[in-house]
C-alpha cells in the first residue's frame, strides 16, 4: 500500500490548519488522489500482498444524511478495513501517516469521509468545518485516545475493541449503532482492560440501554473503578460492580457465558484444502481463506488470482471475496 | 472513597523505595529490573503488618492508552523482579507504576500511620483489589519518541502581519511579522537572531504552562491533551531540566549550540 512521506503529511497538514475551505476542496473532494499527490510524496509499505488489497479496496460511500446509512456505511468499511489490516500491530496502528494515508490515497474512502462527517461545505454545519474538527477527522493528531476520532482509525480500533473470532462483528455493529457507548468506552482510561470492554459491550446490549443510560452507567463506573486497580478486575468483579451500582442483571448467567465465548478460540482448520461454498453463483472465499491464497497468489487490479482462478470482491458477503462460474455446489482449491 | 487520596499521596513522596531499577530498551522490548527489589524497610508499618498477612500485594503495571495495552505482574517486597514488556504493543510512551493493592476485604488502622496532620483517622474497610498507594511512578517514551527533535513541535509562519503565538494545537505556532523582519537586514539574514527574537521567548511561554502543570498533584491543564505539551514534558523528564523556571529549562534543553543551529534549520526548511 502507499503511505505519504512525512513532509508531505505535514504539508497537508498545515493546509488543512491554515486554509480548510482550500483542504476540503482541493484535497478533500478531488477525484482522484494523483491530483494532489505526485509520485514521490509517497512511499511503498507492503509487508505482504495482503497490505496492496487497501489499494484496490472499494468503500461503501453513504448516498443520504441519515444516521442510519452512515452507521451502515461504518459497519461495511469497517469489515473491510479490518479484514485487510487484523494483522498490524497496535504500534503501527498508532502510525499517523498509515491512516491518513489510506483516507487520502484510496479515493472511495475520501470520499466516504467526505460524506460520513459532512466535510462539503453544502451540506454542513460550520462547526463540523472548522480546521480543528476536519483534522481530526484526517489526521491523527493530538497524544491520547482523542486520536480515535480519526476516520479510519476509529473503525479499526473499534473492531479491534470489540470483534471476537466466536461472535464476529455483532459488538462492533453494537458499538456503530451506539455513539455515546463508544465515546464512553474507547475515550476513556478503563479501555485498556479488554474484559471490561467486553463487559461493558455484553451488558449494555443485553439490556438494551438508551444514551442516558449508558452516560448514567459511565458516570457510575468511573466512580468506583478510579479506586480500583482495574487492570487486576476481570469478567466476574466488573459485573459485580454494575450490580453494586443498581444494575438488575435478570438473565446474569446467559451474559457470563456470552463473556467467556469471547475467550475461545475456535480451531482454525490447517487442511491443505479450502473449500468454496456456492452462494447464488458466487463461490465464497472468507476473507481468512483469501489471506492464505493471496500469499500464494498475486494481486490484480479488483481482487487476486490463484492457480488461474480469477477472485473478485464478493457482492453478497461483505469483505469476503468469490470467484464466479460453474463448478456445482462447491469448488475445491488446493493450496 | 475517604483513605485512598490520603495514602497515595503520602506514599507518593517517598523515593527512597527502591534503589537500582534498571530499565533497558532494546529494538524489541523494554525490560525494567531490579536485584534488590522494593525495600520492605521503606514501608510504613501498618502496611508491612498486612503484607505480612497477605492482606495486600505489591504489583508492577505497564498501560499504554493509545495501544489499549496494560500489563500486571504480581511482585514480591525484597525480591529481584524483571518485566518485559514487547515494544509492539506499545505506541510511543508507556506509564510503568509499582502499586500497592488490597488482595482482599481488609480492614486499615492508620493509628500507625506517620501522617500527623489528619489527626487520628479511623479504621477502614477497604474493598478487595483497591488501590492504596503507588510507590514508584514514571512515564518512560521510546527511543525514537526521545530522539525527535523539537523542530518537530514548532511551526513558524514567516508571513504573518503581527508577531504571536498560539498554543492551541499540536504544534507551537509562532507569526512572525514579515515587515518588520526584512526591514531589517541583520535580522533577515540571521536564523539565530530570529530563533533569539521571535521563537525563543514563546518557547519559554510552552515550557512554563508544562512547569505549572507538572506542579499540580493531577498534571491536567488545557493544554495537556497537545503533542507539544507532551513532547516538553517528555524533556523534562528524560533530561531532567530545571524545573524551578522555565527560562533556564528552555536553554538547558536547547544545548548544545549546535543542536540550536539544527532546529533553526529544520524550522527554516519546513516554514518555506
């Protein structure tokens, strides 16, 4: 994938401090990525092939204004970025240039940040415009969890907060569906114990809590944890304290059993098949399936190729990739 | 909540707990140790009665909130520890403390306590698992983090009508006023004479709203939340500059001179 050299960021940087209307425009809404970046104000970062997919990745753009359809452009690109980057570290998911990058080089994710935050000047309120609200939308900026605003940052570390390999995405749907739920939990100091996270994410989906219920829930939290040491404090003593704080957990066992099916890992298989399921024409790859065969394969321009069998995104399984054609219910690859 | 301000901020002041903590940072990891360990001596003794009783335990965290990584390991008093912590999981700075906590319900009697100035204080249920005090406490940030030059932090606008600065973001911005400086040609010519004049004095502004804030029990203040506050404050403490004024911490940090004459043309370069 290409990732801006540090001058070049700075450079966008200071346009967007000094000059946003000029940042919007110029940069913000241009077509193309090659109309305010020429070839050597970026650099190659491609550890594997799997990195080069962010390139090529196409990102759902939310057509209305509704809430709605932005939560659901957030749970789709969410999917996408984090199958193609689950494997990073969280010390390069806290590399500025690797999120900006891929806002301003991968031209349907500018344009979804575009229209996911209101950045045109049509069709916003001037607050959600000024220099400081459009930085940190782009830009990862600032030296706390404040950098999460970042609008590509936030969809991979919500998913790195709350996606599970037993559950998938149904927390991080949660999360998306919940503002004040991931402002409260990503924004603050008690989200680096993961099994409070997790806690939190279980709870407020099982009773279905409001946004004033969740403020209340946070204020209540933070009371008690700021005289714990919460990085000793697991599944059982965090829901203890909810129930201390007044919180009736009616069906507390199937909630125990949901946090614990966080912690398994169920056995991936390491057969020297794959096999690819039929679904409406399309022969399904998973996005884990497609790691394996991308490394033994090579890139094209929509997806990759493996022993000349040609795979493209998949238009019924977000994320996933499939090859089309007919090899009756299910295509064997070997690996 | 009534005995836990009272006991971390007594036991904050003492330094004297542990005396050869080593930390050694390699290309992967970061190892903090020490031979002797935290001195049982040290404590004060009603805590060394609970300790005793396994009542309380004795702990060394690691939590770094970009990355949301923490790390507990459980420690020993008088006994060498070692903790490794992988850089990867890091972002560019980690809080390391030693804590002392409660392991279960325990009850505290502070008649022993050497802290005269509450008079006598009662004797206190303390929930399992609380924090009672932390007793060795420091941000460490990463080579590459220590390494990186203040030019970094400051941005010059050689354009401007007027000379000020603002605070309010990221990096320093200091407005230098065009007029005044090609109207006079030794001022024009000279990257010094501009860093003395114009960067200088704002930088020392910087340095003293870190100061203060240093000196506060909690260390928020406004500007906390800024890249150039933390890189300051990142100086201070891994060179250890004067922090009784701002002034001489700003010399001390911009020597030697030629460590001056690189910022100047690292500013330079990135202003044009």
């Amino acid at each position: 994938m290409k990732v801006l050299t540090k001058r070049k960021y700075d450079e966008l940087l200071e346009i967007c401090e000094l000059n946003v209307d000029k940042f919007v425009k110029e940069i913000l809404c241009a077509e193309k990525a090659s109309h305010f970046i020429l070839p050597d104000e970026f650099v190659d970062y491609t550890p594997n092939n799997v990195f080069k997919l962010i390139e090529i990745a196409e990102f759902k753009i939310p057509v209305e204004t509704s809430q709605s359809v932005k939560e659901e452009a957030d749970r789709y690109n969410a999917r996408i970025l984090y199958k193609i980057l689950h494997e990073i570290s969280p010390f390069l998911a806290n590399d500025p240039m690797l999120w900006t990058s891929i806002i301003l080089l991968n031209d349907s994710f500018r344009e979804y940040t575009v229209q996911r935050w209101g950045l045109k000047k049509e069709d916003t309120i001037e607050e959600n415009r000024s220099s400081q609200a459009v930085m940190r939308r782009i830009f990862y900026e600032g030296s706390g969890t404040n950098t999460k605003r970042n609008s590509a940052a936030r969809l991979w570390w919500t998913c790195e907060l709350a996606y599970s390999k037993t559950d998938g995405f149904k927390f991080v749907d949660h999360l998306f569906s919940n503002n004040d739920l991931t402002i409260g939990l990503i924004e603050r100091n008690w989200a680096t114990n993961r099994e409070y996270i997790r806690t939190i994410l279980v709870v407020t989906f099982y009773l279905k809590m409001d946004t004033q219920s969740t403020r209340d829930m946070f204020k209540k939290m933070s009371a008690t944890l700021s005289v714990k040491v919460v990085e000793l404090l697991g599944y059982i003593d965090f829901l203890r304290i909810l129930e201390e704080i007044g919180y009736i957990l009616d069906n507390k066992d199937e909630i125990i059993e949901e946090l614990h099916r966080f912690d398994e890992d169920p056995t991936i298989s390491r057969s020297n098949k794959i096999e690819l399921l039929n679904w409406d024409g399309e022969y399904i790859c998973t996005f884990e399936q497609s790691i394996e065969l991308i490394k033994r394969g090579e890139l094209t321009s929509r997806g990759f190729r493996f022993n000349n069998i040609e795979f493209v995104p998949s238009k019924i399984a977000t994320g996933d990739y499939c090859c089309l054609g007919d090899f009756g219910d299910k295509l064997i690859v070997d690996l | 909540m009534f005995p836990y301000p009272l006991i971390s901020i007594d036991y904050n002041e003492d330094t004297s707990y542990i005396d050869d903590l080593e930390l050694i940072e390699t290309d992967e990891e970061i190892c903090l140790l020490s031979k002797s360990g935290i001195k049982r001596d040290q404590l004060p003794s009603e805590l060394k009665v609970l300790y005793a009783k396994g009542d309380i335990g004795l702990g060394i965290r690691a939590v770094s909130p970009m990355s949301y990584f923490e790390i507990f390991s459980n420690i020993n008093l008088d006994s060498e520890f070692e903790f490794r912590l992988s850089k990867e999981n890091l972002s560019t700075s980690v809080h390391i403390d030693v804590v002392l906590y409660t392991k279960k319900n325990t009850n505290i009697q502070f008649r022993n306590i050497d802290v005269n100035i509450f008079g006598d204080l009662p004797d206190v249920d303390v929930p399992e698992k609380s924090f009672l005090g932390s007793i060795v406490d420091y941000k460490y940030w990463l080579y590459q983090e220590r390494q990186r030059s203040i030019a970094s932090v400051i941005k010059l606008n050689m354009e401007a009508n007027y000379y000020g600065y603002e605070l309010d973001s990221d990096k320093i911005h200091v407005f230098i006023p065009k007029n005044e400086v090609e109207k006079h040609e030794e001022i024009k010519e000279n990257g010094d004479v501009i860093f003395g004049l114009y960067v200088f004095p704002v930088l020392v502004q910087a340095m003293a709203k870190v100061i203060d804030a240093r000196r506060k029990i909690n260390g928020d203040n406004e500007y906390n939340q800024y890249k150039w506050f933390d890189y300051l404050d990142m100086k201070i403490a891994t060179l250890g500059l004067t922090e009784s004024d701002p002034i001489t911490a700003c010399r001390e940090l911009l020597e030697p001179n030629n460590v001056q004459n690189s910022i100047i043309a690292q500013l330079y370069e990135s202003s044009h």
